[in-house]
C-alpha cells in the first residue's frame, strides 16, 4: 500500500490525530502551514471586529491565538478532538486572556442556538467522519447572516500557486506543501463532487461557494 494512500486511510478512521502525532504535528506540518495561516488571519481580522470565533479543530492553537492576539475585543474558542493538541494549544496560549480552548466533537458542538458570530476551520474537514452533521451543528450554532469558513487542503491550488508558492518556500518547500495537500485535503475533482453532495444534504444547500486560494480550497457557507 503507497504510503500516501495509507495515512489518508488512517485519517478517515480517526477524527482525533493520536497523541504522539500531535508533537510530529506541530513541529513539521503546522511550520510549512504557517504562511497560508497568516494570510488567513489577516483576512478573519479584516472581517471581525467583534464576537464570538469559533476555530474547528483548532490543532495547536496558531490561527487561534493569532487572531486572539491581533484583536483583544474578540472571544475565540479554539475546539478539537485531541486532548494532546488542546494540551499544546493551552501552552501557547499563556497570557492571552480572550481565548480558551476545548476538547469537543465539531459534530456536536456545545454552544447554544445563534450564539457565534463567525467560523473558521482549517484542515480538518478531510478528518470528520459525519460532515453533515458538522455543518449542519456550523448552521445551528451561527448568528443570522453570519458565515463560516472552512479551509482544506487541495493540491490543485498549490500547483496553480507554483510559482509563487516556490519564491516563498523553495523547490523543496514547494513540493512538501503538495504532498501535505495531498495527505490534508482533496483533489479539486472530489471538492466538484463528493463535497458538493454532502452541502447539498445540509442546511447550507443554497448558500456556499468553493473557490481555490493559496494552498487551500476555501468553502464560504453563510447562515441565512
């Protein structure tokens, strides 16, 4: 079995990446990552002023505790599966008093009805194992007229990004941002159809865009 085939296999049968991935995590993949990262908070903060963020699967706390930090007045919430990540995320987050984070189900999210004025998710779409049920408990939990986005990897971005993507990373930068698209995330072909299916089996059937951005596909849903 192809390596790549095996880790995504594995993915698809933990929602939660196991404790002693988390460090391997955080060392290596949250590193090539933290670029796009930046570009995505700088475009949250932009859209935020106020409330309530909500991070799904927040992993170790980067994008939460950036936006936490960049605008004191918002409340973040950084939720995930692993205890481990929480338990890193907590770390980082020492001294920065407008966030907390959870270990909690993004399938079933403790949060009252309308009570969150913004979404944000970056790869961990390609791990939830009842995605209608994420975005539908994403609808349930929302404000009116806010949104959600949900990032994940795709590595037809990275390769229409190429040229860019290689000034800022180098060749062998560039080729670890594929194959970590590959591993966290879908093909463009699979965004068209399978992910498509399952939106239209939720409350956000007629209110979602999917467009390629960075190394990322990006998915808007708002809550009408």
């Amino acid at each position: 079995m192809m390596l790549s085939k095996y880790i995504r296999d594995v993915q698809q049968r933990f929602e939660a990446i196991p404790g002693p991935s988390a460090f391997i995590y955080s060392a290596i993949v949250t590193k090539i990552l933290r670029k796009p990262e930046r570009e995505i908070v700088k475009d949250v903060i932009e859209k935020n002023k106020h409330g309530t963020i909500l991070d799904l699967g927040s992993g170790t706390g980067y994008l939460s505790i950036n936006i936490a930090k960049r605008l004191p007045n918002l409340q973040v919430i950084g939720i995930d599966l692993s205890r481990q990540m929480i338990k890193i995320a907590r770390r980082k987050a020492k001294g920065v008093n407008n966030i907390k984070f959870k270990v909690a189900n993004a399938a079933n999210l403790p949060f009252e009805d309308n009570s969150i004025d913004f979404i944000v998710s970056t790869g961990s779409l390609h791990h939830w194992k009842n995605p209608t049920n994420v975005f539908n408990e994403c609808y349930r939990v929302l404000k009116k007229n806010k949104e959600a986005w949900i990032y994940d990897g795709c590595p037809d971005a990275v390769k229409e990004e190429r040229v860019k993507i290689r000034a800022e990373y180098g060749f062998l930068g560039y080729q670890a941002a594929v194959k970590i698209a590959e591993l966290h995330g879908f093909f463009k072909y699979e965004y068209d159809s399978k992910i498509r299916v399952i939106f239209d089996q939720t409350k956000f059937e007629n209110s979602y865009k999917m467009e390629l951005t960075d190394v990322w596909m990006k998915i808007t849903l708002k809550k009408k």
